[in-house]
C-alpha cells in the first residue's frame, strides 16, 4: 500500500511541534548564551584583572630589570676593582718573592700553632730547609738550627713573644765563636691580631769584629792621644832645655866678649875668656848640626854617602878625638879590636859622628877615675861586626832604657839635672846606625850600675893580619904629648871674600889676613864682580843666601866669565846650609868646596889651602 499522505493539520501539528521544539531549543541555546555570555563576562574581568596584574608585574619586572642593571654595572665595577686588585696583588707578591730572594737573612714566618708559614730562600740556604717544610711545627726543624751549633730552645722563645706580644732580641754566638743576632717579632694582621711570629737570623759576626775593631782602634786612638799628649809635654820640655842650651853658652860668649871690649880683664883672664868663648861657640855648633840632623831625620832626609871603610881606623880617631876630655875626669879608655881587618858599608864621617856620640856619653855619665871599655869584634859567623861601649858610671834605670832612643826624651828633665844636652843624641845614633843597615841597642844592670851600648854592622870582609901581634888596645889616659895643631899659612894669597852680613865679613876676613892672605870684600854678588877686574884673586870665598843674588847666581855669572877674566877662578862656599843636599848642590853650581859655618880657623885655612894648590896643580 501507498503511504498515506499527510493531511494539513498533520503538517501543522507537525509544524507547530517542530516550531515549539525550536523554541524550546532556541530558548535552550539562548540560556546557555546567556550562560556563555555570563561565562565570557566573568573570563573578561578575570582577563582584565589578569592583564592588569600583568601589566603591574612587567612593571615589576622592568624595575627588576632595572635594578638588574644597576646590580650588573656595581658587579662589573667591583670585577673590575678585583682584578685591578689581583693585579695589585700578583705584583705585590712578585715583589715580595724578590724582596725576600734579595734578603740574604733567614726568616721563618710560623702561624700561632707553631707551624712553619714561610720561608726565605736564605733560610733555606742556611737552616738547609725546603719549600715542602712549609707546614711542618717548629719541634720538627729544630734540628736544623744545630747546623750553625746553636743551642737553643726555639720554640719556647717564639711562643714567649705570640704570648708576651713584645719582640725580643738575643745575640749568640755558636760554637765557631760567630755572632748571630737572633730576632723574634710578633705577626701583626691588618687588623692588629697577634697571628704568629716572624724569625730572623741575622749574622752580625763581621759588625762584631768591626766593633772589636773600632773599639780597639778607639783605644789606640787614645794611647795615640795619650802619646802625643806625653810627645808635646816632651816636646815642652825639649824646648825649655833647648832655650837653657842655647842661652848658657851665649852667656858666656857674651858677658866674656864685653869684658874684652871694655878691656876689664888682664892677659891671664882675656886667654880663659877667649877658650871660653870659642868652647861655647863649638857647643853651640854642635848643638844646631843635632838638631839639624833630627829634623833630617824626621822628614826622611838624612842623606848618606855609603863606602867601604875600615871602621877600626875611624873608631881610633874617634879615641883620640875624647882623649882631653878623658883625661880631664881621669877615666881610662881600653879598646880591643881584632887581629884583621874588617871592612863595612858605611858613611864615614856619620860612623864617626856615632862613636863620638857613644864615647862622649860614656865620658860624661862616668865617674873621675872611672873605666870605659870599647870592645870591636867580629861575630862567629863573620858576616858582622860588633862595636860595645861598656862603662861603668850612672846607669840606666829599667823603666826608662825602653825609650832611650826616642826623640825629646832624657832620663833627667829637672831644672837640678846634673848633666846638660838636648837628648838628641842616642835618636840621632840610631837613625843613622839603622840608615846603614846596622842596629843598635842598649842594656843596663841598673842606676849606679854602668850601661853597655852594642851597635852592630854587616860586614863586607875581612883581611887577616900577624895573628902573633894579638888584640890591639889602646889606652886613652896613657899619658901622651899634646901637639895643637899647626894653622896652614896663606901667606900671599889672594883672596875675594863676598858676605852680606857685616860682621860675619869683617871677622872672617880679619881671620884671614891674620894667616897671611890679601883680602878684598864684597858686600853682594855684584861688588864682587866689580872688585874682581882690578883686585885680581887668587880664590873666591862667597856666602850663599844673600839679598838680591845669592852664591849660586853669582858663580854662575862667574863660569860664563872667559878664563882670562876669572871665569876659573877656584871657589869656596862658606854658608849656614850645611845638609849633604847642600853641599852636593853646591859643587855641582861650580864651588870646588863647601863649608859650613860656623867654621874654625884650622878648617877654614886647610879647606881655602887646598883648593887653591888643587886647582894650581890641575893647571
């Protein structure tokens, strides 16, 4: 069958339910907008509120961000600073690595537990520690310190100075008898704790024995003070008798050539007065070649003319020369020399000086009556030769024979002494005794009780004479006859005196006419050469230090002369310079001779004798 086909109503019906089921849906999906709509309002304000926390939140965060920055620029300027500081810090410990490799002293830093912090590589070298004893307790490298020998409780000491928090200072000295300063400070922090101690062995050995230097150096600085404080008393002293020396003999001459003057003394008195007079001017002669010979001396100047002599010839005259004055006290004089000749090196005329020197003091400390004994020798082995001057009058005491040859120095200095001289005497003998390669020296029992002086030379041979004839001796207060010696005569001769010094020219000149001579005077070295032409001498006596030209320009003007006009002429030199040098400078400006003043007769006539027959027979 066909379906059946819907009528009207059906579809309306159908229609209207359909209609009322849409609305029902239509309703149905109108509230589930309304929900919806409720649904989407709520999740808006919730967005809202959502998007406005957000909103405050990337606030929040921009500032974070911000402060973020600001953290980032702080970190990165404090990164900065710690580098620049490790920088620092680096430099600063290579500086202190060098410092400490620089330091040649051992140093130990040690922690409050007593444990080793650092070492120095001085340390290392001296205590024979290393790198890896860093960290290891004191106790334990206590054994290192006994390197050096040093006994000491080292631990103790640094736990003294952590607990005491005051450095200490010990010297030691070990078992070498080196120096060692030992120095134990506290470890200060940078905030001023007490964290340790630092060690330091500081060898102070070479600084002690600078102190022991300058200590003793100190000391001889004022023995030194103390010498030259006795030297300059001395040297009061010497001046004080010097002015008695040079004073007493000028009185003599004096007050005797006054009473010549005046006529107040008869023939017998004016013979006295006169040797008188001519004693005290050798006196004083010899008195200025002493002290010319001392200042010699002292500045290295003593000049000597070193020769093969026989020195028992000169030790003879030497005898004969002290005879008078043996003779006066009564005191004999027993020289024993040996059977042969000996030869020495030495200045003749300074050998003699030495035994005059030696004699003349044995005469004058003898007593009237008394002994002396000269003894030359030769010693075993027979390459010296032994002088012993023995007498037996005042002695010497101990505490002064130790400075017996030293300058400005007499056993007496009292106003009272008993003897007069200078004390130059015995420091003169021995400068020229030591010149000459020899020595001397000088014993005695005893004040009261003699002395004995030994000089000794090298000989240089030694010729053997009648061994039968045995010791020589001669005996000086064997009674001799006295023969004065004879003045050579210049009868005749011509001669050109040239002196600035009035008196010296008139008595001189005086003395030679009294010999027999013509003499013409000049008072310069040019009134001489005007002199010369028409007086025509013979010889030329000439002082040296004159005014205007001296002796040695006015020969020199005179060697230019033709030979014809004196230019040959023999010359004297007659001066107060009387050193070797002098005498060597003078003959090399053209004088044949040399005397010093003040000069004898004998000597002046023999010297002026001599030249003039020297250069007579050379032509």
């Amino acid at each position: 069958g066909k379906p059946e086909k819907p009528t009207k109503r059906d579809t309306v019906q159908a229609l209207t339910q359909e209609l009322a089921d849409s609305r029902e849906y239509l309703e149905s999906l109108n509230r589930e907008l309304e929900h919806t709509n409720q649904d989407l309002q709520s999740a808006n304000e919730e967005v809202i509120s959502a998007n406005e926390e957000l909103q405050s939140t990337n606030e929040e965060l921009e500032t974070a961000k911000e402060e973020l920055q600001s953290g980032n620029e702080e970190l990165t300027t404090v990164n900065d600073e710690l580098q620049n500081r490790n920088v620092e810090l680096d430099r600063l410990n290579n500086d202190l690595t060098n410092l400490l490799s620089s330091i040649e002293i051992p140093i130990l830093i040690v922690g409050r537990d007593g444990r080793i912090r650092r070492i120095t590589p001085a340390a290392e070298r001296a205590l024979s520690l290393q790198e890896s004893d860093v960290g290891r307790p004191m106790r334990e490298i206590q054994p290192n310190f006994e390197v050096l020998k040093l006994d000491l409780d080292l631990e103790q000491k640094v736990a003294d100075v952590v607990n005491s928090m005051r450095a200490t200072e010990t010297e030691i000295q070990d078992r070498e008898s080196r120096w060692f300063r030992l120095q134990i400070r506290p470890y200060r922090t940078l905030d001023n704790r007490i964290d340790g101690a630092v060690i330091a062995l500081v060898d102070i050995d070479g600084l002690k024995r600078s102190l022991n230097a300058i200590t003793l150096a100190r000391s001889e600085a004022e023995s030194a003070r103390m010498a030259a404080e006795s030297g300059n008393r001395a040297k009061d002293l010497f001046l004080a008798t010097l002015s008695h020396e040079l004073r007493t003999p000028l009185t003599t001459i004096l007050s005797y050539a006054q009473m010549l003057r005046m006529g107040k003394l008869s023939p017998e008195a004016s013979k006295k007065g006169v040797l008188l007079i001519e004693q005290s001017a050798l006196s004083q002669a010899q008195l200025i070649d002493d002290l010319l010979d001392v200042s010699r001396i002292i500045m290295g100047k003593l000049s000597l003319d070193v020769q093969e002599v026989d020195p028992i010839l000169i030790l003879y005259d030497c005898v004969e020369s002290v005879r008078p004055s043996a003779e006066r006290k009564s005191i004999k004089v027993e020289v024993t020399s040996p059977n042969s000749k000996v030869f020495v090196l030495a200045d003749p005329t300074r050998l003699k000086q030495i035994f005059l020197n030696l004699l003349t003091n044995a005469i004058k400390f003898s007593q009237s009556d008394g002994r002396i004994e000269v003894v030359m020798d030769c010693l075993s082995s027979g390459e010296s030769v032994r002088f012993t001057f023995r007498d037996f009058g005042q002695g010497i005491s101990e505490k002064f024979l130790p400075h017996l040859f030293e300058r400005f120095s007499q056993a007496d200095n009292s106003s009272t002494r008993v003897h007069s001289g200078m004390g130059l005497g015995l420091t003169i003998v021995r400068s020229l005794v030591e010149g000459q390669g020899g020595s001397v020296s000088a014993e005695s029992p005893g004040k009261g009780k003699g002395a004995t002086f030994t000089v000794t030379f090298p000989a240089i041979g030694r010729e053997s004479l009648d061994r039968s004839l045995g010791p020589r001796r001669i005996d000086a207060a064997t009674p001799v006859s006295y023969v004065p010696q004879r003045l050579p005569a210049l009868e005749g001769l011509r001669i050109l005196l040239v002196d600035d010094d009035s008196g010296a020219r008139d008595s001189i000149g005086l003395l030679l006419t009294s010999l027999g001579a013509v003499v013409a005077k000049a008072d310069s070295g040019q009134a001489a050469l005007d002199l010369m032409q028409n007086f025509r001498p013979d010889i030329l006596i000439s002082d040296l230090a004159m005014p205007g030209e001296d002796g040695y320009s006015l020969i020199a003007r005179v060697r230019k002369l033709p030979p014809e006009q004196f230019g040959q002429i023999p010359a004297l030199a007659l001066t107060a310079y009387a050193s070797v040098e002098d005498i060597k400078q003078v003959k090399e400006a053209g004088f044949q001779a040399h005397l010093a003043k003040p000069v004898d007769a004998f000597n002046l006539a023999k010297v002026v004798s001599e030249v003039f027959r020297s250069i007579a027979q050379s032509k």
